[in-house]
C-alpha cells in the first residue's frame, strides 16, 4: 500500500504557490472545478473523448486544462502520474473514481497526492468493515443476513463499490435471491467475484435523509470531533425509478422496480432533529479516527432512513463527496449559516486545501 510517507515525499517536491485541483470528468467534476476556480485554483480535468463537449459547456465550472483518456484507468499509468505530480496535482476522490478505477487499485498503485485519507475508501468499499465503523460510532444499522439462507422477510441486496444503485434489489426468499443474482450477473451488472462481498440486509421503511458533513481541522465553525470540528453543509435524497412506481398502477412495467440514483433533491429537516443529525457526524469522526487514524478527513455523508418509531437508521457511509452535493452548487440553507458567501462542498474542499497550504499541513489532509 502506497503509504502517507510516500505521499509526503511527493508533497515535499510540490510548488504550493501553483497546486492545481484535479478529478476525472464524471459525478462532481464540474462543482469541483468551479470550487476550486472561486478559491482561486488551476484546475485539470481527466475526460473520456465522447463528454468533452459537456465539460467544456459550461464557462465557470471548466477545467483549465482537459486530458483526454481512452478509459480512466489510464490514471494509473506511470507516465499519467508523472504528468499530474509535475503539474502539482491534488486529486479529489469521488463516487466515479472510486467505482472505476477501484479502491484496491487506488491503494496500491495510485501515487498522486489525494485530498482526504485514502485509507477511508477501503472503509467505505468493504460492507463488513463499514458496518464495524458505523457501529464503532454509536448509530442504528439495519439488521444484516451473513447467508441467503437466513432470509426470512423482505431484504434490499446490496452490491459492492459505488455503483449508485444500480441493479440493487428487494427479495423474499432465499431462492428469489440466487434468481436476482443470476439474472444481473448474466446482464453484467455484476461480476461472479463480487459475490463473496455482496451486502443482504433488512428492508427498511421510513424517509430517507442523506446529511453532508465536512471534517475541517482549520475552521472554528461546527461541532467538535478529534482535533478539528464538524460542519453540517446539506441535506439531499435520492431520486430513483422505484419513487416513481406508483404512477404507473395498476400496471407497473417492471423496469420502474429500480433503485439507481438518476438524481438528487434538495432537503430541509425539521430543526429539532438537526442536534441528533449533527452528532451522527461528530460520531463518525470520531470512530474512524480510532479505526484507522488520523481517520476520515473532509467530506463524508451518511445514508439514514427515519422511521417515526424506531428513530435514524444508518445504512451506509460514503466517505468522499457525494452526488447528493450537487443540488448546493450555490450553497444550501445550512452553508450559509455559517457562510456569509456561497459554498459548496466544492468549494469547501478547495477552502480546506487553501487553509493548510497557509499553515503548512497539506499532508495533514492529502493522502
């Protein structure tokens, strides 16, 4: 595994007066690349040929710079990381990144400065240690089913990587299951090998709340966790098919029993379950802070479904920004309430890069 050593030596060799922020063309790009435009930041964007014209539509969110690559992957070849870390490239990991070029990979072979702690990507990636983590941080989790064959109600199945959604599904049975299974691995949905990783757990009822959180060792602002505190940025939930179903009845085409993410809503919770919210953070920090220290940096948001009589259930970590964000480009009812200028979780990241720069401790916050 590439170690916080090895990074270091590559943050030693960096002109901090001219970093540029980086990330492939996909999930959060453009919120990143106009954050980081408003703190000031060069920006260079990794895009696949067929989404230039995307990323290159919009002025303010348009990457100074476009390299094209026939697959992300190409990332991790040596003469691609030799091109980010002359230009003095940080990466910022997302979803996308994460789900294509894999966390493993990441680990192993990715020898780029990243913005957080890679370490928290494995966490997120592996669905046993990210249920030890949520545990380890005081909150509700669903019930978990270690085999098919325990399955005695209504489960959401569950696959591996940060996929989205796509092709989760419901079932009732052990043998709907191995159905299910079937039918998505024939349709490459998935591959035989993530099998042994899949995630079975209960089905949950309630509404659902995905808070964004941002860990700042730099800021005075939130509530405090570790050596630093914790903002609340935004609150958003997830638009899939499956919401849509009911406009469909009687006659539901079965294509509607879907639960991929194709895009987010913004959300505001009543004030008097904002403290309990907030703690969940403070929580989370504080857990990955023992688990694998120095613990989670920057920004994460938790998956909770709220259920009137059993309260918050969380159901899933991610540990980087999430899509979700994009519905703030300009700041949400909570940023700017400690904000007196817009801010995104964009922006806020490259905020963040901006204040360790100053203090000298960008490898307290780049890995």
């Amino acid at each position: 595994m590439i170690s916080q050593y090895d990074i270091k030596a590559v943050l030693d060799q960096y002109d901090t007066e001219n970093i540029a922020i980086s990330t492939i063309c996909s999930h959060t790009a453009l919120q990143i690349f106009h954050g980081a435009r408003q703190e000031g930041f060069r920006t260079i964007g990794i895009c696949k040929k067929d989404r230039l014209p995307l990323y290159r539509s919009f002025p303010l969110a348009k990457a100074d710079e476009l390299i094209v690559v026939d697959d992300y992957s190409d990332v991790l070849t040596p003469e691609f990381q030799d091109r980010l870390r002359e230009n003095n490239a940080i990466l910022i990991p997302h979803g996308s990144f994460v789900e294509y070029i894999g966390p493993e990979r990441i680990s192993e072979e990715f020898a780029v400065p990243m913005f957080g702690n890679r370490r928290s990507l494995e966490w997120e990636s592996d669905r046993g240690l990210q249920r030890q983590w949520i545990e380890a941080a005081g909150l509700i989790v669903p019930r978990r089913y270690k085999d098919p064959s325990e399955i005695d109600s209504k489960v959401f199945v569950k696959f591996p990587g940060a996929k989205g959604g796509k092709g989760f599904f419901t079932v009732n049975s052990e043998r709907e299951f191995y159905i299910q299974v079937k039918q998505r691995v024939k349709q490459g949905i998935i591959k035989a090998s993530d099998l042994p990783r899949i995630g079975i757990q209960e089905f949950l009822l309630g509404v659902r709340y995905y808070p964004h959180y941002f860990y700042t060792l730099f800021e005075e602002a939130g509530a405090p966790a570790g050596s630093g505190r914790v903002q609340i940025l935004g609150i958003d939930r997830r638009i899939e098919p499956i919401d849509e179903a009911y406009r469909g009845l009687p006659d539901v085409p079965p294509e509607f029993f879907d639960y991929t993410v194709t895009g987010n809503q913004p959300v505001v919770v009543r004030e008097s379950l904002l403290p309990e919210i907030l703690q969940f953070g403070v929580g989370t920090v504080d857990a990955s802070i023992k688990l694998f220290p120095p613990g989670i940096v920057g920004s994460f948001c938790l998956e909770t479904i709220y259920h009137p009589s059993r309260g918050f259930v969380v159901f899933e970590i991610s540990a980087r920004i999430v899509a979700g964000t994009n519905v703030y480009a300009g700041g949400s009812q909570y940023s700017q309430f400690t904000y007196d200028e817009p801010m995104s979780m964009g922006r806020r990241i490259s905020r963040e890069i901006r204040h360790a720069i100053a203090a000298d401790r960008l490898a307290d916050i780049v890995y």
